[in-house]
C-alpha cells in the first residue's frame, strides 16, 4: 500500500509520497503524523489518498486499482 499526502488540497502538484505500507491503517497514522507536523491535524488544508495494486506507471503518475481516504 502506498501513500500520499497534500499538504495544500488547492494545490496538487505538492505532495509526498511513500511506498510499502503494511496496511491501511499505517498508511492512515503515517498520514495523521504529516498533518500533525504541518499544523493541520483534522486535515482540513491537505488531503491524501491511500493506494494499492499498481495497474501501470506513467512519469509523474500511477494508476492503482484501488485508492482511499
């Protein structure tokens, strides 16, 4: 499972990304830690998604067969 966080939902150019979580809810306390550090604990300016099973890479964009909140 990969994640991905944005810092600021109005701009999705930024984000970081990691690779490899064991499941959901890591991917969803990795998230809660990058908000808490920015400042935005309810995740109210960021977003994110949680992804996994890579269907195909594209430069600066992959498809996953699935993606959550």
């Amino acid at each position: 499972m990969d994640g991905v966080f944005y810092p600021d939902r109005a701009d999705l150019s930024q984000y970081v990304k990691v690779d490899g979580f064991r499941d959901l809810e890591a991917c969803r306390q990795w998230v809660d830690g990058q908000a808490q550090i920015l400042g935005d604990p309810s995740i109210l300016l960021g977003d994110y998604e949680c992804a996994f099973g890579t269907v195909r890479g594209y430069p600066g964009l992959e498809v996953y067969r699935q993606t959550t909140r």
